[in-house]
C-alpha cells in the first residue's frame, strides 16, 4: 500500500484507494499460517470460521478455561491517540459512524503545524503474565487526509514506523526474540468494507500475524455517498446500524466467550464468500455489557484470533490494546499540560 501522501483529489484518492485495497485483499492471508505458537480448545477443536446469513445470529461459546496456549510469549499492540480526541479511542460516533478520525480534522486546521497530530504506541506483553516488557511512543504529524473506511492509509506510516523502531531497540539491547509473535491493532483487519482495514496493511507490509480490535462496530458500508443523515443505516437490519448490532450483541451474547461471525459486503469486497465470517462479535470476559468487535489482520484464522482475545483480556478490550490506548493517551495529556504550563 502507498502512504498517499502525494497531493490528490479526494475522489482520485478513492479511486486509487480502492483498487490497491482490493489487490491488498486478495493476497492477505486469512488462516493460521507458520504460527510460532497454537491455540486450541482441549475439549474439541471443531469450530468453523463460515455458517448461513442470518437474522438472528449463530451464537457458538468459547470457554477460556478450555482453552490452551503453546508456545506463545511476546505479544504486541498499536493504538494511535489524536490531540483532539478526548473520548474513548476507537469509539465512533452512535449516529453517523464517524471515528476519532473524522472528529480531529478540525483540530488540525486550529493547532500549530509544529504540534504533533496524534501519538502512535507500540507495546510487546509477556504472556501469560500480560505485563509491558517494551514500549515505544512516537508523535505523528499527519499528511493523509480522513476518508472514511480508508484509515489504514492515515495509520500504517505510524505502525511501521514503530515497528521499525522496536526492532533497532531490541536488536540493541540483545533482545531480538522479544518482537511479538502476533500483533493486536486498534481498529478493523477484515472486518472492513473491501476486507482491508488498517490490521491488514500492517500484517502484510511487515510480514507478521496481526488482527483488529474494534470498541465500535462499523457497518459495511461506504459512507462515502452516504448522507450523514442516512448514516444510521438504509435497510432497516440491525447490522447497518451500529445500535442495531448493539442491541442484538446485548440480546444473544449473555455469556463471557459467547460469540457469533459477521458477514462482508459482497457489492464491495473481490474476496469475501457467502458464508465466510469476516469478523466477529465477543462478549468479554467479566461483567462488560457491550461486545467488542475482532477480525483476522493477516496470517492468523478467525477462530484463533476469537480464542486469543478472550486469553489476552482482563476488562473489556484485550490488554495489548488497552496498554497501548492509555500510553498513547497519556502521551497526548502530556503534551496539553506541557503546552498550558508555555501559555
């Protein structure tokens, strides 16, 4: 994928976009592959990663008591917190699907150009202990305007630029066998409108197992002939809106590893099948009334990324990616007070 940094026409950009994202998909991998670890249900494996579109959805239970990690000792997770964003992460905007991203471009036209817009956050945990072994925060100036369902192309600089950085930091302490085995990103892999969300591009641009995590969900559409008005959803089904996934999640996920798999858009995507789940919705472990949302990014299956975010998860949002979020929020905090205390 290209930064697509160079000065372009929002719609030439769309254009472009669209068609790199549809390649990207095509060669992305969307199944356990050359894992240095495994995961597995001890009671029976048996778990498909596709069924039958639905009204009401399939809803399958995992249970983290019965599930078995081998092998598995660096984990790692990318957030990236914007200077203007105040609310939780990833969250979107109930009526219109807006992102932190869309909430911050205003910010950036009223902030000094020698301000960074964002900070981006790299963590590796030691499993099982969950426990930050490495950090790395970098601040972001951002060149690649907010096109909805095109994030990746805003984020991927920052992820790679961090992952860089964590390799030159470990091979210089003599830690090299602590980069993460698998990667958790902030926000969508699969579960995206051409299957190619900011999860993915990490994934295969540097050549490691990655999904996303995702507090919202993002109906599968493209918002961009969309009117905001109509943006909470143009059939009527509970799954073009976000309050609609919401109320049927609450309704049929009542147990702690419940889950049931979420379709593509097949107007969009070259790749998606009938009956393959692209995502999945999970209630986590704990007392969490919402679920969260989670997607293969590159080399990993839908079943083992559902099976590790309930190992890796102690609240609501698997620790990776709630350790990154509020290092990288802490970054921006800091940089408010800092810039008070100049004023």
């Amino acid at each position: 994928m290209q930064d697509g940094s160079e000065p372009q026409d929002r719609d030439a950009l769309i254009i472009k976009w669209t068609a790199e994202q549809r390649t990207l998909a095509r060669r992305l991998i969307f199944k356990d592959h050359d894992l240095s670890f495994s995961v597995v249900r001890l009671l029976s494996d048996a778990v498909p990663d596709d069924g039958e579109d639905y009204d009401t959805p399939d809803v399958r239970v995992e249970d983290p008591s019965h599930i078995q990690v081998d092998g598995l000792r660096y984990v790692g997770g990318l957030d990236i917190s914007f200077v203007e964003d105040t609310g939780e992460g990833q969250d979107a905007d109930e009526k219109t699907g807006d992102s932190k991203h869309e909430r911050d471009r205003e910010g950036q036209e009223s902030r000094s150009t020698k301000e960074p817009d964002a900070f981006a956050t790299v963590v590796v945990l030691e499993y099982p202990s969950l426990k930050v072994l490495h950090q790395i925060t970098q601040p972001i100036h951002l060149t690649v305007p907010y096109i909805p369902s095109f994030l990746a192309y805003r984020e991927l600089p920052a992820y790679l630029s961090l992952l860089t950085s964590l390799r030159a930091k470990l091979q210089e302490e003599d830690k090299s066998g602590d980069f993460p085995q698998v990667l958790l990103v902030d926000g969508n892999g699969r579960l995206h409108a051409r299957e190619a969300g900011s999860a993915c591009a990490v994934g295969w641009e540097a050549g490691i197992p990655t999904f996303g995590v995702a507090k919202n969900y993002q109906p599968m559409h493209s918002w961009d002939h969309i009117t905001p008005k109509d943006k909470t959803g143009t059939s009527g089904h509970w799954r073009d809106t976000q309050n609609g996934m919401r109320r049927i999640a609450q309704e049929q996920l009542t147990k702690p590893g419940s889950w049931f798999g979420l379709f593509g858009n097949r107007t969009e995507s070259d790749v998606v099948t009938k009956a393959a789940y692209i995502g999945a919705a999970v209630a986590p472990p704990g007392k969490a009334k919402n679920p969260i949302f989670v997607s293969t990014g590159h080399k990993i299956s839908l079943v083992t990324v559902i099976r590790l975010t309930l190992m890796l998860s102690r609240t609501r949002i698997p620790e990776p990616v709630r350790l990154a979020d509020q290092i990288s929020r802490q970054a921006v905090r800091d940089m408010a007070k800092g810039r008070g205390k100049a004023g």
